[in-house]
C-alpha cells in the first residue's frame, strides 16, 4: 500500500546535538511538507519541497534545515540552533499541477524530546 | 492571504449528542476547505474536502461539512456522536489558482462522555 513513513516515531535527545527525521513516501507525489505541532498551536510550516533539488522555507525555518535529493525522501534535521525543539513533527505529500487542491496525506508523526 | 479560525480549542458533548465543530476562514481567492482529524500520537487523516462542487459535503465515519460563502464557513457537524469521535480536529484552507498550501487552524478537541 502507498504512503508516507516517518521515522523514528519517538526520539530523545541531550542538548546541543543535531538530530535527523526521516520521511519517505511511495505515493509519487512531487510535493512535500514539514510541520510543527504544538498543543493549542495547530500546524506550523517548517519548510516544504515542489520539486526534486528545490525547497523553500516556511512560517518557523529557523534552526531547521532540509534536503531533498530523491523525489521519495525529504530528511529533516533539527539542529542545535532551534531553541526549542521538543515537539510532535509530521511530514506530509500532495500532488503537484492540475489535480492539485491542497490535500495532503500524512505520515503517523515523530516525537522528539530534548532532555 | 489565506487564514482559518477554530473557535473553541475544546468542544464536550454526550454520547448521541450533536456535533458542531466551528471553522471560519479568510481567503482572497476562492477557496478550498478541508477537515482533517487526528487520534494521540498519530498523523492526520482527511474527513472531507470542499473543491468548488456540492455546498455539503459528506466524509467519513457520518461527518459532513457545509461550505457558506457569504458567511465565510466550512462547520463540521454529525447527528450522533460516539465514543471513537474523540480526538483533535483540524480545519484548513488552500486558495485555488495558488500555490495550493494549505493554512491550518489551530485544532479542537472533541471530547465525548457516556
């Protein structure tokens, strides 16, 4: 079946250390996305893909950084420089061109803790 | 410029009650509408979606949504609610003929008592 893998689900980590999620989809979807969620927050746009090589920065980039070198995958590395990293991260994909609409499918999220 | 406003972080009915989840939005262009809901410590699922047809629209497990242009609203209601309905619920919008990413509210959590 299609979908969009997020791994590890639960992560935790010391200060100071960089840290890397993984996101892979199989829907051969050329878009993809990056959120924040934080209780009573709602969704917040870390940075997102529309193409292979290309990516632009969202509504909260600062401390984040992203690759996107296979249309399939769309690493996210939360580095020492996010003040505040502890959050529930979740990636995303949607359809590019005519058919597109703003629907996205979801991957089951990551957690990652700083101790 | 796009934005969605969820009013209610939290809304509590009683098992069999109606469900009225609130969702207004803001869009310079038309727009689309989405539901999403998401159950702990998992991604979101779509409940229904708005893409300029029918007014109501009908998505998943008995849950409809019915898009009012002059009163710029995308409610989310159920006739009937049950004890699985607990969870979080997003509202959000994209702008069609945009770039298409989507805005989200920020989320009400549907509490259900027996």
């Amino acid at each position: 079946d299609g979908g969009i893998t997020q791994s590890p689900k639960y992560l935790f980590r010391k200060e100071g250390q960089n840290v890397t999620l993984s996101c892979e989809q199989n829907l051969n979807h050329d878009a993809m996305y990056w959120y924040r969620q934080d209780p009573g927050q709602g969704l917040r746009l870390i940075y997102y893909s529309q193409i292979v090589n290309d990516f632009q920065k969202g509504d909260i980039a600062e401390g984040y950084s992203v690759s996107r070198e296979k249309k399939e995958s769309f690493p996210l590395t939360v580095t020492s420089a996010q003040k505040n990293p502890t959050a529930f991260y979740l990636c995303a994909s949607t359809r590019e061109g005519t058919v597109n609409t703003g629907e996205l499918f979801f991957g089951e999220g990551s957690r990652l803790t700083v101790l | 410029a796009q934005s969605v406003t969820q009013l209610g972080s939290h809304v509590s009915v009683s098992e069999g009650a109606l469900v009225l989840l609130r969702c207004n939005y803001s869009s310079s262009v038309p727009p689309y509408l989405f539901w999403y809901v998401q159950y702990p410590n998992q991604g979101l699922q779509l409940l229904l979606k708005y893409t300029s047809a029918a007014t109501l629209v009908k998505g998943i497990n008995g849950f409809e949504a019915e898009f009012k242009k002059s009163e710029t609203s995308f409610h989310l209601t159920k006739p009937s609610a049950h004890m699985s309905d607990a969870a979080e619920y997003f509202c959000a919008v994209s702008q069609s003929g945009g770039s298409y990413i989507p805005t989200f509210g920020r989320g009400t959590s549907l509490i259900v008592h027996p």
